[in-house]
C-alpha cells in the first residue's frame, strides 16, 4: 500500500487523484489547496491525513480553529507536505511554477512523483531531470499526453525513435475565425469540447500554449530534440499520442478522455488496475480524425516551440507570461489575440541566461511576472 500526499488537492487533477485512491485503497497523509477551505475540510474528515497545508495564510489560520492536526501556509506549507516523513509518494498537481519548489523538495526527500505540474518542467527540466536521476527516483507524468508517449515507449529503444507526436484536442476555440477569435471571452474558453479541466489549463488548451508547455516537457521526460516533436489537432480525444520510429511503425495509446485513467497509470506503474475508466467502444467512436494546427491563429504553439529551442531562461520567462496573462484573460481584461502578442513582446526583451540555476529561475519568473502586470493596465 502507498502512502500519498497531494499538493492540490481540491483542484480538478487532485479531486479526481482521491477517487482513483480511493479505489486503489491507498492511504492519503498530507493534503494541501490553495483556497478552498469548504472542500479540503471535507477531504479531512474522509481521509484523515496526518498533515495539511492551505496556501492562503488567512484561510490556514481560520483552518486552525477547526482541525486538530498540524496546518501550514504558503510555500512553506506545500514544502512540508512535499516532504513528508510517512509519504512514499507525491502527486503535485498545483497550477502553475509555484509549484517548481516542491517539485524538488520531494525529490530530494527521495519520493517518488506523479507529476501534474507541467510547469515544473517547463522552467527547470534541465535541473530536475537530473535530480531525479541522482535521488534514484522515479518521476511520472499525469499528463494524458506524456502518458499516452510512456505507454508507447515502454521497452522501446529510445534511439530508434523517429518523432513523438503529440496529439491535441484544439481546445474551445479550434473552429473559430480570425474575427471570431477576437471577441472570445473567458466563459468561452471554459467550454471545452472533450476534457473537463480548470481554468487555467481551459485557456491554455484554447490558445493551445497548453501544447506549447507540454512540447518543453516531453523534450525533458524523454530527452528529445525538439524538431522530432510534433503536435497534431485531433478532435476526438481518442488517441493520446503517438511514436513513430525510425522503421514508420507507429504506436499510439487510445481510451477514452479521462485523466483518472493517466493518474491511475502513475500511481500503479507498472501494474494495471481494472476499469478506472469505461472501455472504449470504437463503433461509437466512427472515426478519427487529424489535422495541422493553425499556428497563424494560436501562435502560442509556435511561441513555446520557439522559447524551448533558445532554451536557458527562455521557456520560464514564457511560462511566467503566460500565466498572467491567462489570469488577465479570465478578468476580461485582455483578448484573446493579447496573450500571444504580449509573449512575443517579452520574449524580444528578456535576454535568456544559460543554464539557469533554481535561484536565477525564481529571479526571471517573479521579475517578468512584475513586467507583464505593468505591460497590462
Ligand atoms: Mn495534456
């Protein structure tokens, strides 16, 4: 049985990471949120864990009043439930590069990670990828894409492949025009067509930076060039992605869209568990369907391809953008088209350092997230 703690865990990936324990019969020891006091009260009293965290310092303290167990805050708060004694595993599904810290607190507290926190990558796959290597761990993705590319890689020898081709479901706005495009709206953006996810990974997937950040980390989990990494539009959400190899044989991972079936997968690896998800019925499914992504239209894609090649500080000072700029989106203070716009003008003036340390990391995303928010007033 293994012992667990999740950073997130009143999110969309932590909630559906407690059913999936729940039918694996795991124990759950720390838990932490962001906010949302109502919900992690309720997953207190269910699970028992021994430890909990509430990044809001006022919503921990009114926590305080009401749980007999120890409650922390802020980043110290995830960092203790990142690096608890009795957890042998962490789930970090935390939004955003706040999560980076933890990342590596738990890897160097020797736990082993299933990894929602795509971020982490994005900004330090340079330094985590040999972290994980040193500590001895081992790093899962719960991430259906990375998932799906694990799957397909498993046993395979890495240096006969010939491209990972990441497949994408266009996200909300994959049909819309030019002259459309420019008066979406975020409640838009949060109608996705097959995944029901939060909102800000609603908005990436719409301007498809959400492919972008995971173009940067399956170059990091499988240590690829970035011009053998594709993404191709497939609206059915059927297929999770695929490898060719060298030989044109291709292997492709397809179920039905659910991230229970990927967080599971992280969790149980190697092992399979019986029908977390429904099985897939291919004559209601009829077909399935591919085609290029506009990039014209969600430059973000091309942005993030883009800031990964120059590489060093780049994707970080992308990533920082990108995340107020979402946050601007969901205000409706800005545009659609804004947010790309916004990140091209950055990435003209951030001058990228090589091989960043964590520190120089932190440095980049704090001052171009003060740049962004007075570029937008
Ligand atoms: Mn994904």
């Amino acid at each position: 049985m293994k012992s667990i703690s999740i950073l997130g865990s009143t999110g969309s990936i932590g909630t559906q990471t407690l059913e999936v324990i729940d039918r694996l019969g795991y124990k759950v020891v720390g838990l932490s949120s962001n906010k949302n006091l109502k919900l992690l009260e309720k997953q207190i009293e269910k699970y028992k864990p021994l430890e909990v965290a509430v990044f809001n310092k006022e919503k921990a303290d009114e926590l305080k009043e009401k749980v007999d167990i120890p409650v922390s805050s802020g980043l110290k708060g995830l960092n203790r439930i990142a690096t608890l004694n009795e957890a042998d595993t962490v789930v970090n599904s935390v939004v955003g590069s706040i999560g980076l810290i933890p990342t590596i607190k738990s890897i160097k507290s020797r736990k082993n990670i299933a990894l929602a926190n795509k971020e982490t990558l994005v900004c330090a796959g340079h330094i985590i990828m040999g972290l994980v290597k040193k500590n001895k761990i081992s790093l899962m993705p719960i991430d259906s894409e990375h998932s799906a590319l694990f799957q397909c890689l498993n046993g395979e020898n890495r240096k006969k492949i010939k491209q990972l081709i990441l497949t994408c479901s266009g996200g909300a706005f994959r049909d819309k025009t030019k002259k459309q495009l420019e008066k979406v709206k975020a409640k838009d953006a949060l109608k996705h067509p097959t995944w029901n996810m939060g909102s800000k990974i609603s908005v990436d997937s719409a301007t498809l930076m959400n492919k972008g950040l995971e173009v940067i980390e399956a170059k990091w989990l499988y240590d690829i060039d970035y011009n053998k990494i594709s993404v191709t539009i497939h609206p059915q959400s059927i297929i999770h992605s695929m490898v060719e190899f060298n030989d044109n044989s291709i292997i492709a991972q397809l179920s039905v869209p659910s991230m229970k079936l990927p967080i599971e997968y992280a969790l149980t690896y190697p092992d399979r568990e019986k029908g977390i998800v429904k099985q897939l019925d291919f004559f209601k499914v009829k077909k399935l369907t591919f085609r290029k992504p506009n990039l014209k239209l969600f430059e973000c894609l091309d942005l993030a391809y883009k800031a990964g090649k120059i590489g060093g500080s780049m994707p970080c000072a992308v990533n920082a953008t990108n995340e107020v700029l979402v946050k601007k989106f969901l205000e409706n203070k800005i545009g659609f088209f804004d947010i790309a716009s916004n990140i091209k003008k950055i990435m003209k003036e951030h001058n990228p350092i090589k091989n960043p340390s964590i520190e120089e990391i932190l440095n980049v995303d704090k001052k171009i997230r003060k740049r962004v928010e007075k570029m937008i007033i």
